[in-house]
C-alpha cells in the first residue's frame, strides 16, 4: 500500500477491508495477556511482510495489534473489547454519537 507521503499519520475513514482486520484481530485478542498479544503482533508483522507494500486490511491488522500491545503494556490483566477505550468510542461514533445505543 503506498501512500502519498503528505497524508502519512491523517486522519481518514477505515475501508471495509480495515474495519474488519481491526474486528478480526479484536476477537482473536480477547483474553490474551500482553505476552500473547506481544507474540501475535509479531506473527502479524512477519506475515505482512513490508508494510510499505501491504494492502490495507493487512496494514490495519497490523496496526491494531500494535495498539492492542501497547494498550495492555501496563494493564496487567486480559485484553477485552469492552474495557478498550478507544474500541468503545469508535463504535459510539460508528453509531451517530448515541451513548448505549
């Protein structure tokens, strides 16, 4: 995937094919300890190859679990989308800003 080196780190909408590497990696992440979580991202990366070359999907599962690694550095417990934060707000947005809709 190559980006124009301009919008590199802006703000964009997720493709579909984003949206559901981000979802995949978020079911397959629940439960795990960061270890685990630290291990799958390696795996995800090896698989990818150069990012500069992935196609979106593969980019975001990538990037997701980074996130997922990072979040659960100092968390001390299991990954659950529920606690995420980020993954809480993103499906408020996803679903107009209606809190517990």
């Amino acid at each position: 995937m190559t980006q124009d080196p301009a919008t590199v780190g802006e703000p964009h909408e997720p493709t579909p094919a984003e949206h559901e590497a981000r979802d995949r990696v978020r079911r397959r992440a629940t439960g795990m300890t960061h270890h685990q979580a630290a291990g799958a991202l390696d795996e995800a990366r090896h698989a990818a190859g150069d990012l500069a070359d992935a196609d979106a999907g593969t980019a975001a599962e990538v990037a997701e679990w980074q996130r997922i690694t990072d979040l659960l550095f100092d968390h001390g417990g299991p990954y659950s989308v529920e606690a995420d934060a980020y993954v809480q707000g993103e499906l408020t947005a996803r679903r107009g800003g209606q809190v517990g809709a």
